[in-house]
C-alpha cells in the first residue's frame, strides 16, 4: 500500500501528538514510509506548510526531494475530475486551495489518502470527496495499524 499523506496529519502529528522530541519513532516510521516512496504529497505540502522553522516542518523540508511528487499532466487531469466533484457539492473551486492536489494525486497515482479529516454532514472535507471519487482515505491511525508501528516507552 501506498499514501498521500495531507498536510493536517504533520501539523497534528508535529504540534500536538507525536513531536520528534518525545516520540522520534513516530518519524522513523515515517522515514522508512517516505525513504521507499511509499508516503507521498503533492508540492501543495510545502505551501501548506508555510515554511516555519519548527523542528518537525524542518524533518519535512529536508525529504521533499522524496516526498514530493511534482505536478504532471496525470495529476493536472486529476485535478479537473476533483474540482467537478467539489462544484457538484456546491461548493465554489475559489474557496478551496489545496485539498484537490492530495485528493488528485491520489487519484492519479492509486494511492490512499491520509488525513486527519472527518466527514461531516453538509461539508465537502476530503473523505467525502474521495468517497465520491472512489479514492480509499484513512485516518493515521489506520495508516500506523496497517503498517504494524509500535512506539514503545524506554
């Protein structure tokens, strides 16, 4: 299996659950994830991110040569299919910026996309999109699940 990983999990993981000062083996397992492609991101990470100095958005910067898929035509036609589906839900493609690129680069590539995102009645968040897309989206749990990660004390 492979993951679109949105920018929601490394601000939660980073800021709130999993800093690397206290749960390093949270990234490890991160590492090997990005290190053998398996863990994925549109150049929209990196805007998303705004490019603070936090330790955990360094980690990122410093592996978004292998994080990183640059924009193709596979994705820029996967955006189109996107964007129809967010104005299907009535949605205005002016008030969205970077959920498509994830929801599109998982959808061009066959990949599951991983975010913090819940459904919710009314709202266009990306599992509902993905859903409309027939793109698997997982919360990180799963994705820690799935991939077996244990992050014990010491």
């Amino acid at each position: 299996m492979s993951y679109c990983i949105d920018t929601n999990v490394f601000i939660d993981a980073g800021e709130r659950y999993y800093p690397p000062d206290i749960v390093p083996g949270f990234w490890k397992n991160l590492d090997g994830l990005i290190a053998t492609g398996r863990m994925k991101a549109p150049e929209m990470l990196i805007e998303e991110l705004e490019r603070k100095g936090d330790d955990w958005r360094q980690w990122v910067y410093e592996r978004k040569d292998t994080l990183i898929v640059p924009m193709d035509l596979s994705q820029i036609e996967a955006v189109t299919k996107v964007v129809a589906v967010y104005a299907a839900e009535g949605i205005d493609a002016n008030r969205i910026t970077g959920d498509p690129f994830f929801i599109a680069l998982a959808l061009a590539q066959d990949l599951i996309v991983v975010t913090n995102e819940k459904p919710r009645r009314g709202g266009a968040k990306i599992p509902k999109i993905c859903s409309a897309l027939g793109v698997p989206s997982i919360g990180l749990l799963d994705v820690m699940r799935r991939e077996g990660w244990r992050l014990v004390a010491t």
